[in-house]
C-alpha cells in the first residue's frame, strides 16, 4: 500500500513530541519481550511502570511541534512518521462520512518518550489511545524495533492498521460505546475484547474504504492494496491474538485471561468490516461464546 506522491498531506495536524531514548525490551527481558511488545501494541494502558525502563512523567499538556518535510505522499512512502501523519487526514475524512459530528483526534508522533494522563508513551508501550485527552500516540520506532529484532514484517498498510484500530477505539469514545460498555473483567466474552474486536472492525472498514478519500485537490491519497498487503494487515491482526500472545510468552492459553480476543476473532472481524463496512461491526449485538 502506497499513498500517490503526488496527493498533498501537508494539512495533517500530527504533533511530535518526546525526549529520551525508550527502548523496547531494554527493562522486559525477563517477562518475554515479544510477548510485552505484543500485548501492548493495542492496549491503551502503559504497563512499562510493572516491567521496568525508562519513562517521561505523566503529563499530556504539551501538544508539541508540527511534523516537518510531511508534504506529499512522496514524503509519506519515504518516511514511517510522515506516513503516519499523512494517514490521519485519510482517516480523519473517511470518519467525517461516518460518524455525525465526527471530532479528530489529536495524533502524537513520539519521539523516544512523553508523558501522558494514561501513562509513559514510548516504543516499549507501543501505539495507544488516551481517552481523557483523546490523543493517539505512536512511536515510529516501535515498527523498526519489530522488524529488526523480531522478524515482523510491520509494512505500510500493516501500520495504518495499527493506526486505524487506535483511532477505532477513539470512534468508541465519542460515540459512547466506551460509556455504555464499561469494563467488567476478562475473558472471551468480556467488554474489553468486545471493544477490541470493533476497533478490528473499525480498521478493516477503513481499509476497504481508503482509496475513497482524497485530497483538497481531489487526489486520493491512498493507492488500493494489493492482495499482499492485505494478507499482511490480517497477519498482524493474528499476531496480537491474545492466545498467540500467550503461546510466545512460552504460556498455556487461558481465555479467561484474554483482554483483547483470538488471533482467528482478530482476524475474523478485520475481514468483516473490510467486506462488509461499519454496520457490520456490531461485536456488542453478537451473544457470548458466538463472537
């Protein structure tokens, strides 16, 4: 997955922001690095405080800098952050469409780490949600790190999906799904996975949708995927199941543990709003045991 060089992202309002030098793994050895890593790619709570590394103290307030040299797609195929940065005014334009009244998040481009009122963002935590600020944070690194150290192919449209399940989860948010399904513990049927599954969905939907929105000019951002690139994005949907998780951590599969659902849920339900779009994203309308 490409963006058109020529297709201009230079109106995204991504903000950079951080200092210091997390590094993944550096404090998490011993609790299975890969398996820490994984968990926390979707999660919106920073347990790097639980494993040990470095931080920035909690905080939020400072918005930080405009991504600079983020003008065309050209920009955004060269460059994690640019592409990230590019991929919010995709998004941002396909949740207009969706959602009445639809307000942007503000998107973080990390740089090493920042404090935040959910806790440290770094790589070691990995992309996230913040909803009191309704802030997305992602640490470009953290792709690299994936790539260099764990063999995980992290391509483009692998991490628009990272990024589209994260602004999902902010949907939920100012819609009142968040609200109106509060947490109530673990498991296969639990709210948490339930929210986690959607924002799957959420992201798939965006994904069959993406080539639709275009610039002020008229120009779609986004080239259409190829089959490749899609196989990709469902592999990294499968790779953050809570049972392959706990597989990697050298664990047995405990459902009862799971907070954000089986690889084969994960997949099943990124696929389902890729076909099918938002409407079939109803994971709370699905009966226990059924999801």
């Amino acid at each position: 997955m490409t963006f058109n060089d020529n297709a201009s992202v230079g109106g995204n309002t991504a903000r950079r922001r951080g200092g210091g030098a997390a590094i993944a793994g550096g404090g998490i050895a011993g609790l299975g690095a890969l398996a820490v890593l994984l968990f926390q790619l979707f999660t919106g709570t920073d347990i790097s405080g639980l494993v040990g590394g470095g931080g920035a103290p909690a905080g939020g307030d400072d918005q930080g800098t405009a991504i600079e040299n983020c003008q065309t797609g050209a920009d955004a195929n060269a460059r994690d952050d640019c592409r990230l940065a590019a991929a919010s005014l995709a998004l941002d334009d396909y949740w207009e469409g969706e959602v009445q009244g639809y307000q942007a998040p503000q998107l973080i481009i990390v740089d090493g780490a920042t404090g935040t009122q959910c806790g440290t963002a770094s790589n070691q935590t990995g992309p996230f949600y913040c909803p009191s600020e309704q802030n997305v944070y992602v640490d470009p690194t953290f792709f690299a790190l994936l790539r260099q150290q764990f063999d995980a192919t992290a391509g483009p449209l692998a991490q628009l999906y990272v990024l589209a399940h994260e602004y999902g989860h902010h949907i939920q948010n100012i819609t009142g799904i968040m609200q109106d399904n509060p947490s109530n513990g673990t498991g296969p049927d639990s709210n948490g996975v339930r929210l986690e599954l959607q924002a799957d969905c959420f992201a798939g939907a965006w994904v069959g949708d993406m080539t639709e929105q275009v610039d002020e000019n008229g120009v779609p951002f986004l080239e259409a995927p190829t089959q490749q690139q899609i196989a990709d994005a469902i592999n990294a949907a499968q790779t953050v199941g809570d049972d392959h998780i706990q597989q990697e951590s050298g664990g047995a599969v405990n459902p009862e543990s799971w907070t954000h659902g089986s690889s084969e849920q994960r997949q099943q339900w990124f696929e389902t709003g890729y076909r099918s779009g938002v409407s079939a994203c109803q994971t709370f309308g699905i009966p226990g045991g059924s999801l």
